[in-house]
C-alpha cells in the first residue's frame, strides 16, 4: 500500500431508511450534500427492514450493499464480510455510523479494520426505546452500556441537536471538541418560498382563500393529537376559514381518529411521497409541531422544522423541543403553544396582515438549518478523520520498511 493511496468511506446505517421519517432524510440528506462530494469514495451499507426497495435510492454514483434488518450479531457479521470483500477496492478510511446500533457495530469492526470512526447520534435511544415500549429497565440498563461503550470510543460524535449534545458531555464525561452539531437540515433547492407553486396547489386541494394548518409526519407516535385538535380549534374560533392539512402515511387512522372530533370540511388528511412535501408547506401558512413532552423529544432535532422554516412557514411549537423551541421564541418565527394548547392568537392576527414578511423571515432564519450550512463543519470531521487516518497508515508503512 502507498502513502497516497485512495480510500473508502463507509456510511452504515441500521434503520429504516425506506420508510419516510427524520432518519431517512438525515441519511440521505448527508449522503447527497456531503459524502457524495467528500475526498473519499464512499459506499452504503444499510440494514433495513425492506432491504428490497435501496433500488428506490436515487443517489447516482453511490455504491451500495443492502440486507434485510436481523438481530445484531447477524448483522455484524454481514458488516464485516462487506468490509473484508470492500478492502479489495482500497483501505477503508473511515466509518460513518448513523445512531447507537449501527455504531456498536462499527466500534467492533474497528478491532480487525483499522479505520476511524464517526458515529452519528439521532436521539437518545435508552430513553427512546422505553417510551415506545420495546422493553423495561433490564434493556434500558444494557442500552446505557452500550451508549457509554460506543459515545467513549468513537473518534468523533455528531449529535442532532446542543441540547442533545450538552446531555452527552455530561453523562459521560466527553471532550467537548470530540462532538460537533449537525441538526436535521431542509434542501433549501426544494424547500423554498414559491407563490406560483402555493397558489396551484392550493387550487388543487380546494383550499384557496383558507388559512392552512399544516401538520407533517407521524400522527400518532411522539405527537399529541388531542392537542393538535386543540389548537386547531382555537385558530378556528378566531379565523372561521381555518382548515387543517394533515400529511402523513397514517391517513386512514388519523382521518378515523379527526372524524368525531372535528367537521370533514375543514380536515384534509392526504398521504404523499417526500417529493410532493415542498408543494404541500408551500400551500400551508401555519406548521404545526406539537410533541409529547419525553427525554427524547427533549434533545431531538425534527426535519419538519428546517422544512417548514425553509418553506416560509412558522411553527407552532411545544417546549423544550431540542434547540428549535428557543429558537422560534428568539427569531420570531412560530410561538410557543403550551400543554392545554393555549398560546398567543396574536400571532395568527401578525400571519394574517404579513404573510409575505413573515415568510421572508421564516426563510431568513432556515438558511441557518440547510445542508449547505453545516457543510464546512461536516467537511471539517471528515478531513480531520482522513488526516489522522492516513498519518496512523503512514507510519505503519514506514514501520514494514
């Protein structure tokens, strides 16, 4: 092997990458504004669930390996036969493991290929794993183990969020400068302030002349919907044109659930693939993002939020959700709805005599949450991981000389 020989970069990720979700588009998003342009050729491995549909990537010039989701051991012992078969092309660099399973198995693999490390984290995952009831305090006391195991290990450590990473200086006692930010961004390409766009879309779903509440995503697992109805009804009872949009693959649960509680003409519940998403914000006025109150939620970073922002849409937010909550109140985007849904209706009056300014503000504030952005800070880990990697193999080489 020469000094200057090229190298590879591993992205693993062992989530749902194919089912719409954060996750995905924290994967993605990454694969297509950093990895795709860095220094080192990189290659996905990812353990899904529906390993079938990574043909559905469009990622021209990615290579990939995918493989149906198993138990972890089994699934470590794919990871390391894809390392062992991608050695043949080039020594692998570095590893970028997206959350703390991929990252344990990452960790592990290091001991029989010397590479560096950078381990994503998306959440608080013990806490998680609790509060969807996956498993009790035995599996959250093996899960801290881990996260402790992988967290003091890793090279480097992106969490999604400062509350995120503050949580993880303290509980395991870690170097500051071994962590570096990277919310979950919007593609600011897709994701814009676009009138003509609004305006045929809201033709199409019938809502002209309606302000509309957009809810995105999941219905019903880290949301409140009673408090999403809640809110809604008082925007109503000040601005009878109100209509709620809700975007999510649940639609036939969630239209069950709104039924009895709300009137079918002001609730439109629609399924739709990630690409059509821009056009959906760009119809809406007002994001709802009304989360139950968890440990995760407390350190999460929603891609909605960057979406809305970018799509000149302010947020309806609750408290303490990651960074973002801070900075609605602090950039003047969206307010801040408490626990019993009440908030100040005074900014739905602002929202309807300065749509068009406070869609320039909302968009100001979300050039700060795009890929572009962060961009210097991921390149900045990469370089430092490539450099460190290459002086270890350096020496190595002059050691067999």
């Amino acid at each position: 092997m020469s000094e200057g020989s090229a190298g590879l970069h591993v992205v693993l990720s062992y989530g749902d990458v194919f089912r719409q979700s954060g996750y995905r588009t924290k994967v993605l998003g990454e694969l297509r504004h950093y990895e795709l342009h860095a220094s080192l050729e990189p290659v996905l491995i990812v353990f899904d669930r529906d390993a079938r549909r990574v043909q559905e990537l469009n990622l021209p010039g990615l290579r990939f390996r995918a493989h149906l989701r198993s138990s972890l051991p089994i699934a470590l012992l794919q990871y390391l036969h894809d390392l062992l078969s991608l050695r043949r092309d080039g020594p692998i660099r570095t590893v970028h493991a997206h959350n703390l399973y991929s990252g344990a198995i990452a960790l592990i693999g290091r001991w029989v290929l010397n590479y560096k490390l950078v381990v994503e984290l998306h959440g608080r995952i013990p806490e998680e794993y609790v509060t969807l009831r996956k498993g009790g305090r035995f599996s959250y006391w093996l899960l801290k183990r881990l996260e402790s195991w992988v967290m003091r290990n890793a090279n480097h450590i992106v969490p999604i969020s400062h509350k995120l990473k503050e949580y993880l200086i303290s509980e395991y006692r870690l170097d500051p400068r071994k962590l570096t930010v990277i919310p979950d961004c919007a593609d600011p390409a897709a994701f814009r302030w676009d009138p003509a766009m609004r305006e045929s879309v809201r033709h199409r779903l019938g809502i002209d002349g309606k302000l509309v509440c957009v809810h995105l995503g999941s219905f019903f697992v880290w949301y409140d919907p009673e408090l999403i109805i809640e809110t809604f009804t008082r925007i109503r009872a000040r601005i009878p044109s109100a209509h709620l949009l809700i975007v999510t693959e649940d639609t036939e649960r969630a239209a069950s659930y709104l039924a009895p509680r709300l009137p079918k003409e002001v609730v439109t519940a629609i399924a739709a693939p990630h690409e059509q998403v821009p056009g959906l914000l760009a119809a809406s006025d007002l994001g709802f993002l009304l989360l139950r109150s968890t440990t995760n939620i407390e350190v999460s970073s929603p891609a909605k939020f960057s979406e809305y922002l970018n799509s000149g849409v302010p947020v309806l937010i609750t408290p303490r959700v990651g960074d973002f909550s801070a900075m609605v109140a602090h950039a003047r985007v969206g307010t801040i709805v408490a626990d019993d849904g009440s908030f100040d209706l005074k900014f739905v009056d602002e929202l309807l005599a300065n749509r068009d300014e406070l869609a320039a503000r909302c968009v100001d504030a979300g050039t700060h949450l795009t890929w572009q952005a962060f961009f210097p800070a991921w390149s900045e880990i990469v370089s430092a991981a490539e450099h460190s990697v290459r002086e270890t193999t350096a020496a190595e080489f002059r050691r067999t000389r």
